[in-house]
C-alpha cells in the first residue's frame, strides 16, 4: 500500500525579525541564515517541486512557518497557491507583522479559510525564556483573530520552563475556545546549548504536562504517551493505514506529516529538521523524494520500535515520541525515554486508557470538522468503554 500522508509543514524562510533565546531553526544565528538565504527554495520551486508533487502523496493541508514566513515577499503568492491547489492553510507566525490588514490580506489570498498558529510557552513570565516574542503582542493577534473569523492555534514548546505554568496557559486557551499541540524542546538550533538543563523529563511529563493534555480535547491532536486503546481507534476510524493511524492522525505524527526546510531539505517531523534528511527536493520532486525514502520507511514501521515501545499495547496508536527518541539516544527507533509507562508486554493497559478514550471520542468532532476525520460509513458508533 502506498504511504499516504496528512500535512506538509514547511519551514519556508530561516529569516527572521525576532531573535529568540533558544530558536530551534536557526533563524537567531547570522552565519546559518546567510547560508540559508543562497539557497532558499523559490516560488516555481516550492510549486513544482514540492506543491504539486504533495498532491500523490494525499496531503490535505500545508503549515507555512519559518524563521518568519511573511518576511517572504511572496508569501502572500504562496498562500494564494496552496488555496487554488485545494490544500488547506496554516500560517504559523511569531504574530510580529500580523496587524489587521495583514491578517485580513492572508485571509482573502488564502481563500478565506486560514489557520493562523502562534507559538505561545506560558501566559506568565516563563515565556520569555524561550521567545522574543511580546507575550501580550501574542494575544493581541489572537484577539484579532477572533475578531476577523480566523481559526487560531497555538503552539506550546514544553519544557522544564513551563512545567509548572502548564496548566494555567492550556486553560486560558480552552476559555477561548482556541487549539493547541504541544511541541517538545529540543537540540536543534540554539535549543541545542541548553537541552540538557531545559528538556522536560518523565517526571515533568507525568506530573505536570500529560495530566493537562489527557484531559482537554483542544491538544489532542498530538502528543505522547498517548493511551488509546488499539481496538476503540479500529472501532472508530476502520483502522490502521500503512502501520499509522491517519483518520484522526494521533500520538506521534511521524508518517502524517512531512516537513522541510527552507532549502529544501526533507525530513520526518519539524523538530528533526536539520537532524534528519530523506534528501532535497532539488534531487527529486516530493513525492518521489517521500516514496523512495529509507528513512522513510523505516521510522513510519512502527513493527520496528524498540525497547518500551515494542512490547506496548498502544505502539501503533501512540508510537512514542520519535524527537525525542532521537535527541536522548541517537537513535529514531528507540523508546521514547520521556514515556513513564512501563508495560510488559501488550497485555499491560494503562490506567488512563479509558479517560484517554472518552476524551477521544469528542475529539473526533474536532478532527471531522478540521478535515482530518472521516467517519466510516457502516458499523456502530464509538464509544470509549
Ligand atoms: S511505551 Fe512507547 S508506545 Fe507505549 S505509551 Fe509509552 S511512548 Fe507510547
């Protein structure tokens, strides 16, 4: 079966007008900017190469991030675009640029529809120990999303400086009704200096950030350990395709997504850009690149998965967190070592599998209506007993 895939993530631009403390792309550091600048991927690149090749591999939607993405001259070209080609949009921003006629320029080229997705850690001060970003700047341009009918998302970076703020920044968001995904830190970039001390542990992740994430709809898109029970995600979405849950993508998004860099370089998830690479679409065309992959092929059989992960119940509908397999071990097949669940083997359940699967139910609705679920056309409804 050919691997079908749910999202493309682009980091389109390593150029910035901020200067975050622990930017993982890059954009913080001249030398790999100027570097990037000469080989950034043009327009008619981004198009033929990767926008109509991602069209084979089933792709639904295309995140445009950077560095900052509208410090592109064509970014308003590129949206309008992704929206003629049926994809769609997501723009994610640090919010600097994005007053009210921009935003309302970045609708009307997007087609109308446009998610705007803003990285925000903590609503208090622990934000600035990652971005440069104005906090209230932040929620200004969610308010004025608000205002002008655009979707909004936020994307929160986990790690030890928000551990303890966690809960009160996912509740703000809930008030508002806006979604979110949690992204771990990693040792990309300028994360790279400070991973050791800043990285969330299990501990961390046990305490302070799964007990918040297992019980609000809104972030269920993503994150791990994600306990859902293999035979309730069968029940509702007609199972597995390719090994990977796709119809909703949960748990790791690995074999969802595919990600690139601005100069083209392609890899598995957005914080394994620059750590990994499937090859550079200047080689070969996206879907080519994708099919043809190794690395491809291997991370996305999750058969393959070691340790913890291997012997687990929920393998396939979580899969453990591939980055952070990677950045701790060296090694993109190991178990994820922020995963505090110890199972012996497939019969162990966790106990949070049946409030996992309750919240999964009613995230169903938010996936079908973000046009990631479909439900199957016969058989009972799901329920999370
Ligand atoms: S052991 Fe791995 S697959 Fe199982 S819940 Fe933990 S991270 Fe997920």
């Amino acid at each position: 079966m050919q691997p079908k895939f749910s999202a493309i993530y682009f980091e389109a631009t390593r150029r910035c007008n901020l200067r975050c403390p622990m930017c993982m792309t890059g954009s913080n550091q001249r030398e790999v900017v100027a570097h990037s600048r000469k080989r950034e991927l043009a327009f008619e690149e981004i198009r033929d190469l990767v926008l109509h090749p991602a069209k084979n591999l089933g792709v639904k939607a295309v995140g445009w991030s950077g560095g900052e993405f509208l410090v592109r001259k064509d970014a308003l070209d590129l949206l309008r675009l992704t929206a003629d080609l049926g994809y769609q949009c997501k723009v994610c921003s640090n919010g600097e640029l994005l007053d009210r006629d921009m935003l309302r320029a970045i609708k009307e080229a997007a087609g109308g529809k446009v998610t705007i997705a803003l990285g925000l850690n903590s609503i208090d001060e622990h934000n600035s120990a990652t971005r440069d970003a104005d906090f209230d700047r932040t929620l200004e341009v969610l308010e004025l999303c608000h205002e002008l009918d655009i979707d909004r998302h936020v994307i929160v970076t986990l790690g030890k400086h928000n551990a303890e703020s966690f809960e009160r920044t996912i509740d703000y968001l809930i008030e508002r009704r806006i979604s979110f995904n949690r992204s771990p830190l990693v040792a990309r970039g300028s994360g790279k200096a400070g991973f050791a001390e800043a990285a969330f542990d299990r501990n961390d992740l046990e305490q302070s950030f799964h007990p918040v994430l297992r019980t609000r709809v809104n972030g269920y898109v993503s994150y791990t350990p994600f306990f859902l029970s293999p035979e309730l995600y069968e029940r509702a979405s007609g199972g597995l395709e390719g090994g990977i849950p796709h119809n909703p993508p949960i748990g790791c998004w690995v074999g969802n997504w595919i990600t690139l860099t601005a100069e083209g370089d392609v890899s598995v998830c957005p914080v394994l850009l620059d750590a990994l690479s499937a090859g550079n679409v200047r080689e070969k065309p996206l879907d080519e690149l994708v099919l043809s992959s190794p690395l491809f092929q291997e991370i996305t059989d999750r058969s393959r998965l070691k340790g913890r992960c291997g012997r687990c119940r929920y393998q396939y509908t979580c899969g453990g967190c591939r980055a952070m397999a990677w950045y701790h071990s060296g090694d993109y097949m190991a178990e994820d070592p922020t995963c505090f669940f110890e199972p012996a083997d497939r019969e162990t359940r966790s106990e949070h599998e049946e409030e996992t699967g309750r919240w999964f139910t009613k995230y169903l609705i938010v996936a079908r209506h973000a046009g990631f679920f479909e439900r199957r056309k016969r058989g009972p409804e799901p329920t999370g007993d």
